[in-house]
C-alpha cells in the first residue's frame, strides 16, 4: 500500500514538473515572438526606378513632375475610342467635326427663331484643364444671342469657364483664339442660346476646339517592393519627406495583397488600408503618388517615404494534456 502511495505521489510530482517546464518553454516562446514595430523607407533612384512612372523622374533622388508644361489633349483619339463620347442636339455637322484637326469641316447651328443648342465631350475621367483655343465663325453676338463653354465633374451641375459668343476667329493669327482656365472636370460642354428680340437668322460654326491640360504625373510602386515580411501582422503609419511649392500639389493612395498580384481597394487614407483578415495578412503594400501643379511650370518634389509596420508571430497554442493516476 505505501509503495503505490510512494509510486503516486512521485507521479504527480513529475508531471507537475514536465507542465512547468512545459508551459515555462511556450511563455519564452511567446516572449521571443513578441510584436514589433519596423519600417521600410523609398528615398533614392534606386527605389522611384522599381515603381512606375507616369510623366515623372527621379533626379538626385527627388521624385518631380517630368514634363511640367500644359498639354493638348488627344480628343480625336478619345473621340475613336468611344464615339459616345461627343454628343449634340439641335445642330448641323458631324459631332467629331469640331475635334478632327480639319479647319474644313464644322459643328453649327442657325436659328431662325429662339431655341438653344449644344455640343458637348466626356473626357473619359476627371482632367485638369488650362485652356481652350476655338476657331469659330459666324454673327459677333447680336442682342439675345450667347454661347459659351461649361465643365462638370458629373455631367449634373456645371461651372461657367468661358465666352465664345464674340467672333474671335484669327485672334491668335491663325485662326483661333486662346483663353485661359483652371478647372477639373470631366463633362464640357458647348452651349449656344438664342433668345428673346434675337435679329434672326443667327449662326455659328465651330471648326475647331482644342483643349489642354496640365500633366498628369503619377508614381507607383512595384508590385513586391513593400513587404511586410512574413511575420506581416499591420501596416501602421506613412510619412512623405517632400516639398510642395505654391500652385502644386502632392497626394497618395494605398492599397494592400496578400500575394502581391490580387489586390485590395485603393484608399486616400492610409488608415484604411486591410493589414488581415482572419488568417490571411495583406503584407504587400502599393503606394500611388499623384504630383500636379496649376501653373504650368512648377513641381513638388517627394524626397522620401517611410512606411511603418507591425509584425507579431502567435506562439503555437500548447497541446492539452491530461494525466491518469492508477
């Protein structure tokens, strides 16, 4: 009886013995794969050159507009690809006519009573413009009679950017004139008036519309240059090192992959950006800079980004044991 006491008691210490050090090793584990903090930063050629660039350069290892001068914009080109694009109502001529680079052919209208009617493009996504040049022809706005030109960001509520009631024709000594402005937009549209005590008949003929816009400038990030590591566990915080002059502007977007190649959402708030879900971790990160400037001749300047992150490995959960005293 008292050597199945002894032969017990000596059980239970041993077991008691094995759970410590059982448990003891999983807690140093868990210490040895504690959370921490790290971070990844882009600041030389080396780094902008993996990305992507859209009309920008890396120079010293300053990112900065390429081309910073206004641009024309392709609208025969946009007009190809979806002649939906150009519509019209209530006048005369093709509705590429005005964007054809032909002087010889046009998009009018004659009113011989009152009535309006319009011309209008969808560029296809949201542009920053800086000016029109137009070659028109036609009456020098008699008394009840105005066209002009509008933008929009959703083809619904519209912002007056321009005059072309007036014959202009060959101001700029080739047969259009030029007119300044700056607007973002998507939808522009021409619009011709005629109204009340109007000396009819009245016509207009536009044979050209030109339109520019400043440059689109975006960087993006290769695919699998941001990672997180395997240890991934949150993305945590984006600081830009820049410079953004008057008349310019520098913004980003974020988006993450588990696998570098199916990706997440964009987002313009980095805190938004999916770090997990469940087991999966989003270690990839992409970042997206857009640079633009309003004056046609200034660039901001992005030095550097630092990206920080979190990792945290969870220990193994330890298996559950159980003992049998006999």
């Amino acid at each position: 009886m008292k050597r199945s006491y002894v032969v017990a008691v000596l059980a239970v210490v041993l077991m008691a013995g094995f759970g410590y050090y059982f448990f003891s090793e999983k807690k140093q584990n868990a210490e040895a794969t504690s959370a921490n903090s790290s971070s990844l930063e882009l600041s030389d050629d080396a780094d902008w050159n993996l990305g992507s660039h859209n009309n920008t350069v890396s120079s010293s290892g300053d990112l900065q507009i390429d081309d910073v001068a206004s641009q024309e914009i392709d609208l025969a080109s946009i007009y190809a690809g979806n002649p939906g694009s150009v519509t019209s109502a209530g006048g005369t001529g093709n509705n590429n006519y005005p964007i054809d680079n032909n002087a010889g052919t046009g998009w009018g209208v004659t009113f011989n009573a009152e009535g309006e009617a319009w011309w209008m493009i969808d560029l296809g996504s949201q542009r920053q413009i800086s000016r029109f040049r137009i070659m028109n022809s036609g009456s020098i706005c008699p008394f009840g009679y105005s066209t002009n030109i509008s933008g929009s960001t959703d083809n619904v509520g519209y912002t007056y950017l321009l005059d072309t009631c007036a014959d202009y024709s060959n101001e700029d000594g080739d047969g259009y004139f030029t007119r300044n402005v700056n607007f973002t937009g998507r939808y522009f549209k021409l619009l011709l008036q005629a109204g009340p005590g109007g000396i009819f008949p009245l016509s207009v003929l536009y044979s050209e519309i030109k339109m520019f816009g400043l440059p689109s400038a975006t960087h993006t990030t290769a695919d699998t240059q941001i990672d997180g590591g395997v240890n991934f566990w949150e993305w945590e915080s984006f600081t830009p090192t820049q410079t953004v002059p008057e008349n310019t502007s520098l913004t980003y977007r974020y988006r993450s992959s588990a696998n570098g190649s199916d990706w997440n959402a964009w987002h313009s708030d980095f805190a938004d950006v999916e770090s997990h879900s469940g087991d999966t971790r989003y270690r990839y990160l992409q970042v997206e800079a857009t640079l633009a400037n309003t004056d046609g001749a200034s660039t901001p300047t992005i030095d550097s980004y630092d990206i920080g992150y979190h990792t945290e490995v969870k220990p193994t959960k330890p298996t559950v044991q159980s003992a049998v005293a006999q």
